[in-house]
C-alpha cells in the first residue's frame, strides 16, 4: 500500500524543476486563493440573501402597521361620523332637508374629517347610505350610485338584520372599506 502510494505521488509530482515550481505556484498560492474566493462568494450570496429576507420582513411590518393604522383611520371617521347629531338627524330624517341642503352638510362633514386627518398622509374614501333610499360620498364616483343596488347588497342587508353585525369590512376589485349600520 505504501509502494502505490510512492507510485502515485511521483506520478503527480513533476520531473522537471521548471514544472515543479509551476506545480508548487498552482498548488500553494492559486487554489487558496481560488478557495477564498469561493468562500468569499457563498459568505457574501449568504448575506445578500439575509439583508433580502430582513429588508422584506421590515416592509411587511411596516405595511402591517400602515394598514393597522388605516383601520384606525377608519375607526375613528365611523365613531366621528356616528356621534354627529346633525348628520345623525339627516341620515335619519333626510325629509327634514331638501337635496342639496343635506348633500351640504353630508360633504361638510366628509371635508371637515378630511381635514382633521390629512396628516396621516391615507386617503380613506366613505359612501354613507340612510335607510330613505340616500347614498352620499366621500369623492366623486365614476358612474352614479345607484341606491336600490347599493341596498341590495349583501353587506348592508347584513347590517340592516336585527342583531347584525355593526361594522362590516368588505373588499371589492378597488377598494377596501369599513361600513357600519346606523
């Protein structure tokens, strides 16, 4: 065993001293040098892929708390909305205003809440609808709304139910809303 392995070492080892200092150059300075490379290349493929995976965990979080703090938004522009006995009144007696006086105060109200919440810097869009065949808006829609589709629904009929839900998160093909019964 010893003898083949003498056999082999000389046959790899070259004959010639030009050749052996060729062989020691290649053997003793070039492949570690290729190692370190390759370490240095799988360390760094490693560490790109970790800054990656941290970056991505850090913009879901803040996502996360982008969207916790829109449902705030909303939150707080439903209990703002509910607490106002003047919209309270035109929801629920809109025959005590003619159309525009309460489309007035309806966008009043929408502008005044607007205002009060620009600094968050989310842009939150409301349809509010009464139970009187009235839908108003936070913006002005694409097409007109359509209050007997509107009121056919299944959310509102869920809020219309006794015992219903009092706040209902939907989402459509635009927009994801918070719509709450009167």
């Amino acid at each position: 065993a010893i003898i083949m392995l003498t056999r082999w070492l000389r046959r790899i080892t070259p004959e010639t001293f030009k050749h052996r200092i060729l062989f020691s150059f290649l053997l003793f300075l070039l492949a570690p040098i290729a190692l370190l490379f390759l370490y240095n290349f799988r360390e760094t493929e490693t560490i790109l892929q970790r800054n990656a995976s941290d970056s991505n965990i850090k913009q879901l979080e803040g996502i996360k708390y982008d969207l916790i703090d829109l449902m705030s938004l909303v939150m707080k522009t439903g209990m703002l909305l509910e607490q106002d006995s003047v919209l309270r009144q035109v929801m629920q007696q809109p025959e005590l205003y003619d159309a525009i006086h309460r489309k007035r105060i309806v966008e009043n109200k929408f502008a005044g809440i607007e205002n009060s919440f620009f600094l968050t810097g989310a842009t939150v869009f409301y349809t509010l609808i009464d139970l009187k065949g009235n839908a108003y808006t936070s913006y002005t829609p694409v097409s007109s709304l359509n209050y007997a589709a509107m009121s056919s629904e299944p959310w509102v009929q869920e809020l219309k139910r006794a015992g219903g839900q009092r706040y209902i998160w939907t989402s459509d093909d635009h927009t994801t809303e918070v719509r709450e019964r009167q």
